[in-house]
C-alpha cells in the first residue's frame, strides 16, 4: 500500500485558484475588452461582474464550510441539491470547458512564441501543434508523479506570472492620461458597438472567462490540509484577480483609445506596454504569458482530472475513471483528458477560428455548473438546512445566492442561443457515460424529471447538429 499523500495547505490552494484564473485571458484584456464596449460600459460590467462573481466566490465558501462532506466542488453541489443528471452534467461540462480552455491555452502560447520563432505562426501550424503535442504530455507525465509536486510547480509559476503584471500596472498607472480615458466614454463615435446595454452584453463572456478558476480550491477540497482553507484561498484568489483584471483594462483605456485598442493583435498587454516605453515591454509581456500559460496549463490538467475522479468515486461517473496510481493521481481520467486535448490540437490545422470559437464555447459550457452551484446555496438557505439557531447568517446567505443565482442566469442570456444549442451539442453525448455508471450499479438510468431535462438537451442538441449543417450556426 502506498502512503498517505500530503494535503494542501493555504498557499498552494490560493496558488491553484489565481493559478486557474490568471491564464491567457488578462493578457488579451485590453483588445478582448475594447472589440466590445467603450469606457463606460467597461466600467458598468466590471461592477456587475464584481459584485456577480463576489457572489459565486461567497457561494464556494459558504458551501465548503457548510458542507464539508461533498467532495469535488461544482460537481458535488448540482447532485446534492438536484439529483444525479444534474450532477453527472455539471461534473462534463465542467470537465469539457476545462481540457477545450486547454487547447486555447495551448494555440495562445505558441502563437506568443511565434512573436520569437515565426514557425509556429499563429499557434496553429504545423510546427505548433507538434510542439505543443510534446508539451502536452510533458505535462501530463509530470502530473503523473503526484498532486503534491504538480501544486508545488503551479506556486512556483504563479508567483512567476504576477510579477510583470506587478511591472505593467506600476508602468500603465504613470503612463495613464485622463483626456484618453474621456475622450468618448459612452462610445458614441463607434455606432458599431450599439447600445450600452449592448456593449455591457457582449462583454460579459469575456469577464466570465478570465474568472473561470474562482472555484479551483472547491474541486481539490477532498485533499485540502484544513477544511476552512478552501473557503479562504477562494476569497483571497477572487479579490486578488479581480485587482488586477480591473486596473490592466482600465488603465489600457487610459494609455490608448478604444478604437486603437481594438485593432491590437493579441496578446493586447504586450501592443500597449511596448506604446509607453518601447520593444522591451512587448519582450517582458510575452515572457510573463508564456510562463503564465504554463502555469495554467498545469492548473487545469490538475483541476480536469480530479473532477473526472470525484464524480467516478461516487458513481455518477463509471468507474475505470476512478483508477489511481502509486502517486494518487487519477491516472485513466488524466489519459482521458489529455487524449481529448490532443485530438482537438490536431484540428486547429484544418479550422483557422478554432481559438476564439473554443473560448467562448469553453465559457458556456461553464455556466450550467455555475448556475447548479448558486442554486443550491440558495435552496440550503430557502430550507434552513444546515443554519440551525444561524438566523442572521442564513438571511445573509439567502441574499447572497439570491444574486449569485440572478447573476448566472443574466451570464446565460449574455452568452445568447447560439452557444446555449453548441452546448447542448456537446452536453447530449454524455449520457452515454451517464448510463454506463448507472448500469454498474443495476439502478435505471433517468428518473421520470430527468428524462424531461434529458429531452430537452437532446432537441437543443439536435437544433445545433442541424443548424451546423444548415450555415445557420457556426463554429
């Protein structure tokens, strides 16, 4: 028998969720923002997904405290409160928005490279996805050595990462001119970007996807040293985020206009630092994404093989995904994982909008296991359970997952039909796997409610192949 392993302390959970978090997104901030919304609709969506994600971050938190047996975060929650294809799909869209965020990772960081080394072009040439091939199961040999040590490399580079974007903020707060920033809050002379209402819209996905992460600690709580940590390192790594994403878009907005902004070629950071103070800033951007890709690559190897085995441990999941090796990684759901990153790596050589397509559909796979989560601290505190002789605390939280519920359904609307259909593309074929952990343990497949949702996803699913087919919808 192999020991014991080592739990996670504070630092290396805080380190997983900003870890998770800090991935391309906030280097191709300025452009992302600006291809959408003008000053004052940034500022407008920047409160709302402040107070929104604040919410789901107080979620996470209430939740691991208040049910400390439920193991595997997004997923746990959904089957707790709804049932078991409820949770069965929270546990694969998860686990699907995480290895396609991968692959964006993976295009994102050899195009950088390609900055330096023109082969690997716009990261998804033939020379790039070769290279990036071999780093994918660089880093997923180097998982396979353990959790511990992998945590330890994702600290190291996490700290690595925030330093030039220390450096850029410091630069872009001297750099930053009022009459810039002013020039055309309301976007008014670009009527291409619509209304504010609009704007605020269309720049929700992004906001979502710089933020996915938030509940990293949640899904390693199982081997986390204290309970309360995970609570904590989710607060702290919010808060922390947060900081930076607002003051790297709004300063960009100070430094260069938001029409010049939306012509930038990403990663955006790298095009403004280089406009303050010349070739070296675009150097030490580009240096900082790499090593910050890295490092969230790692993240999400991570955090896409444990929630795999979480789910397989209670049986939502079949079990050949519940296999562990000397190191206890969950060996079978890392093969699965990475074997599906590769898969999709090949494809980017045949489809030249593969990137941004992944983003977006990577967020909105995203959002259903957000919502479930929201819905069921707001049913905890609805029933009372858990809050007995905790009035003011269950009245508090009863507010709390109350807009953190509002807030996951507004991000469902922001992300519109088209990525609702994708995503019930991708949602339908699970059951597949669903039925397959069901038949193991000799019990039917869908209660009466569940074939209803089942039902559903399968129209909208049908909707989206059609629509595919059609030209109606596009990838």
């Amino acid at each position: 028998m192999s020991e014991t392993p080592e739990k996670l302390r504070l630092g290396a959970l805080v380190a997983l969720v900003v870890g998770s978090m800090i991935g391309g997104g906030i280097f191709s901030l300025p452009q992302n923002m600006a291809a959408s919304a003008d000053v004052g609709a940034v500022l407008i969506g920047w409160v709302i997904t402040a107070i929104g994600m604040l919410t789901l971050a107080f979620v996470f938190q209430t939740l691991a405290n208040r049910k400390p047996d439920l193991d595997g975060g997004v997923y746990a929650y959904a089957k707790a409160g709804f049932g078991d294809y409820m949770g069965f799909s929270s546990a694969w869209g998860y686990w699907i928005s995480a290895w396609l965020g991968n692959v964006g990772y993976f295009v994102l960081l050899f195009s950088t490279l390609g900055y330096f080394f023109p082969m690997f072009g716009e990261g998804n040439t033939p020379a790039a996805v070769i290279g990036a091939s071999v780093l994918l199961w660089a880093v997923h040999f180097l998982v396979l050595r353990g959790i511990k040590e992998a945590a330890f490399i994702n600290l190291v580079t996490t700290v690595a990462k925030v330093v030039p974007l220390l450096l850029f903020v410091l630069i872009a707060l001297f750099a930053f001119k009022l009459d810039i920033f002013t020039a055309d809050i309301w976007g008014v002379k670009n009527p291409d970007l619509g209304s504010v209402m609009n704007q605020v819209r269309n720049m929700m996905l992004v906001t979502v996807w710089v933020f996915i992460g938030i509940e990293g600690a949640s899904i390693f709580s199982s081997r986390a040293e204290k309970r309360s940590d995970v609570g904590k390192a989710t607060v702290i790594g919010f808060i922390t985020v947060l900081l930076f994403l607002m003051l790297v878009n709004v300063l960009s907005l100070g430094i260069m206009t938001q029409p010049e902004l939306a012509k930038l070629q990403n990663p955006s950071m790298a095009a403004v630092l280089e406009h303050v103070v010349g070739h070296w800033g675009a150097v030490l951007i580009s240096v900082g994404l790499i090593i910050s890709l890295l490092g969230a690559l790692l993240s999400w190897v991570l955090l896409c093989a444990e929630i795999m085995f979480a789910a397989a441990k209670d049986h939502t999941m079949p079990e050949f995904l519940r296999k562990e090796n000397a190191n206890h990684v969950p060996v079978n759901a890392l093969w699965l994982t990475n074997a599906m990153v590769q898969i999709f790596l090949v494809i980017t050589l045949f489809s030249a909008s593969t990137y941004l397509s992944l983003i977006y559909l990577a967020t909105s796979m995203i959002l259903v296991p957000y919502l479930w989560s929201a819905a069921y601290a707001l049913l905890l505190a609805v029933r009372g359970e858990t809050y007995e002789n905790a009035l003011k605390e269950r009245k508090k939280d009863l507010f709390i997952g109350a807009i953190a519920l509002i807030y996951a359904i507004w991000l469902l609307y922001a992300g519109g039909t088209k990525y609702l259909l994708l995503s019930a593309l991708l949602y339908a074929p699970g059951a597949i796997l669903f039925a397959k952990a069901k038949r193991e343990l000799g019990k039917p497949i869908f209660t009466n409610v569940e074939k209803l949702i089942f039902a559903a996803v399968v129209i909208g699913a049908l909707v989206a192949a059609y629509g595919l087919y059609d030209g109606f919808l596009t990838l």
